[in-house]
C-alpha cells in the first residue's frame, strides 16, 4: 500500500496531455494500486494519474460499491442526456463548482490485465468519468463550471 501525493492546482503539470500506455504491465499495475490507496486516503470518488504526477491515460473511479474501475486508455463513446449539479475535485481542494455532464455515458478502456472493457454508467458515474478523462487532457471542472459554490457552512 503506497498513498501518492496529490497534485494541487495551479501545478502546471495538471495541464499537461496525458500519452497513452502502451503495454499494460507490473508497473501500471502498482500505479493502479497506489492510485486506489491515495483516493480512498482523500475520500474520492475518482483520480486520475496525472493527479499524481504521472502523465498517463490512467484513471481510477469508484463502482459506487466497494470497489473499482480501472481505465487504462479510457475513450467515452457516447453520451445521453445532461445533468447539472455540483462538482469538486481532489486537486482543487476546498472549492466546488456546477458543471453539466451527460446524465449517462458508454466508455472503455483496457482494464489491469490489458483487455479492452466497456462499460455503461449514469448519474454520479457517468459525471466521474467525464471528469477524470478530462484530467487526462489537461481540463479542470474549474474550467467549465458555470457557478462557483460557496457554501459558509462548510468546515475547509
Ligand atoms: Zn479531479
């Protein structure tokens, strides 16, 4: 178990474009690893490994249970539908903003062994899927919200 550092905008480094994995190995296998360590430490719902300084298409994201989907190469093939609701982000810590995402969307991506797998999800998973390939290309929510949220209750 290895929990990484979270990279915190403004780093440049979360602007940068993510280059594919070419072959899925022990290595990205640890990285995958590590990742689920560091989110459940942060209490994400989703991170993306360029969140932690490693410039590959990677991205973890809760199954809404107790477990993962690993995306290795993720591609979102289609979209349904709009929902518009809050967001934050693991690198943007203490702020949140509105954003609209697809309310459903179909993806895939090579899983920790290296096969193609594709997946449908909607709701909160379809808006986590969005928001972790967009990391993979540099994009913050921060970029596409439409409204900061400042909530005075909140305790950051
Ligand atoms: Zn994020």
């Amino acid at each position: 178990m290895a929990i990484r550092n979270i990279i915190e905008e403004p780093n440049e480094i979360l602007r940068k474009v993510c280059r594919p994995v070419l072959k899925v190995n022990d290595h990205i296998r640890q990285l995958l690893d590590d990742m689920h360590d560091t989110m459940i430490a942060a209490d994400g719902v989703g991170l993306a490994a360029p969140q932690v300084g490693v410039l590959r298409q990677v991205v973890v994201i809760s199954d809404g249970a107790d477990g993962f989907i690993d995306l290795i190469n993720p591609e979102i093939l289609s979209t349904e539908g709009e929902q518009t609701g809050e967001e934050g982000c693991l690198s943007v810590p203490g702020r949140a903003g509105i954003v609209t995402r697809p309310m459903k969307v179909t993806f895939r991506g090579l899983n920790r062994e290296g096969e193609m797998m594709t997946y449908e999800g909607e709701g909160l998973l379809a808006r986590a899927v969005c928001h972790e390939v967009d990391h993979l290309k540099g994009q913050l929510y921060i970029d596409i919200m439409t409204e900061e949220i400042f909530d005075d209750e909140e305790d950051q």
